[in-house]
C-alpha cells in the first residue's frame, strides 16, 4: 500500500517506511506542518516495496521504522546493509522504539544519518530531520543518547559489515574466507577491527548481537 503526497520547499524526496498507519499519518503531517519540503513524500507499508523505490531514487531519505520484534529487525537491518552497497546515497534515518545498546551501536555503525527514539517529541523529531538535510556527521536524538552515553560507535567499513554479517550466521572464520574469497588473515582483522568499534569484548558478546538481529 502506497499513497504519495506531495509538500512544499525542500527538494529531497522522502520515503516513509512505517507498518503502522497512524505512525506513518503523524510523521507525514509532521513533514507537512513543521518542515519545508518541496517534494515527493512517499509512505509505504511493506518494506518489501521499499527497494524498488529506493532504486529508482539516488538521492532519497527513507524514514524507516526499527522493530522491537527480531525477526522484522532483520529484514531493516538487511535493508540497510542493502542501501549502502547498492544505493549508497540515500539517507536513512532510524526511527525505533528499539532501545538495546547493542542494536543501536550496530544501526549507528551502518552509517545511519539518523537515529530517532520514537518516544521523542515531534518537535525533537523535526529538528532533527530537519539538521539532516546538511548534517556531514551522524545525529542521535537525547534518549537515544543517553542509552549510548554519548559513546556512539566508529562506523564499520563495508568489508567489516560483510564479515561481521558471516559470523553472524554461525560461520567461523575459515568459512567466512571460504565465502568471501579472501584471506583468513584479512578476515580475522576486519572482524577484530569490527568487535572494537561495536564495543565487543568476547565472542559471546557477538553471539548475543547476533541473536538480537538475525532473529535466531
């Protein structure tokens, strides 16, 4: 389901990646009312329907909802591994009632330009959206923050995201080499490099994250 709506100023186009249809109303009011866009704002319900679009618009923001529920996490958080490699471009920002540490440093490592606690105030929420627009660096709204303690995460290189993805699928090492084609050696630093920027002391440590967002 996707309904268009077009608003006033800024050119960037938005999506809007919301299951929840009172969610999706409120943030496109938000955008109508508070923000100046000059635009296409887009609201779609599957994020299945997401990819196509997103591929269709280099430069687009896609507002994109972050599940409590694990196994939907996994799909956002695939989608998102997707958009940098292949649409690397588009903007996204996080916006997620999830507040594990651990899923917030990974979504901040991926190189979101936003992440918004849905318990914020609409009128964080403009704010920071509206900061996006020019922003070079990662924004984080307060509670957000303060769930991190301001230590957000140095971002991870594509390469640490692809081994760190394999290991989250149970593979080890020599099989994460096997699968990428490269060398164990190079393998076993981006995956060392990987664990310190996620703050990672141990390999239960990975284990646990990647329960929390693989689903499994």
């Amino acid at each position: 389901m996707e309904n268009n709506i077009t608003v006033n100023n800024i050119s960037s186009p938005v999506i809007v990646v919301m299951p929840c249809v009172l969610t999706a109303a409120g943030i496109v009011n938000t955008l109508q009312t508070q923000l100046k866009i000059n635009g296409l704002v887009k609201v779609i319900k599957r994020l299945d329907e997401a990819y196509s679009v997103v591929l269709k618009i280099p430069d687009v923001m896609v507002l994109l909802n972050i599940s409590e529920s694990t196994s939907q996490l996994a799909e956002e958080i695939k989608f998102i591994n997707w958009c940098r490699t292949v649409q690397p471009s588009a903007n996204i920002i996080a916006y997620t009632r999830n507040h594990k540490v651990s899923v917030l440093n990974y979504i901040a490592a991926l190189g979101v330009k936003v992440i918004i606690s849905q318990y914020e105030p609409t009128a964080t929420f403009s704010d920071l959206v509206s900061k996006s627009f020019n922003s070079k660096s990662m924004l984080c709204s307060p509670i957000v923050k303060s769930i991190l303690e301001e230590r957000i995460t140095t971002e991870l290189t594509v390469c640490e995201v692809q081994v760190i993805g394999q290991l989250f699928l149970g593979h080890n090492v020599s099989q994460v080499a096997h699968n990428l084609g490269r060398d164990i050696r190079t393998v076993s630093a981006h995956k060392r490099h990987a664990m310190e920027k996620l703050g990672l002391n141990c390999e239960k440590d990975l284990h646990v994250l990647g329960c929390a967002l693989s689903g499994k």
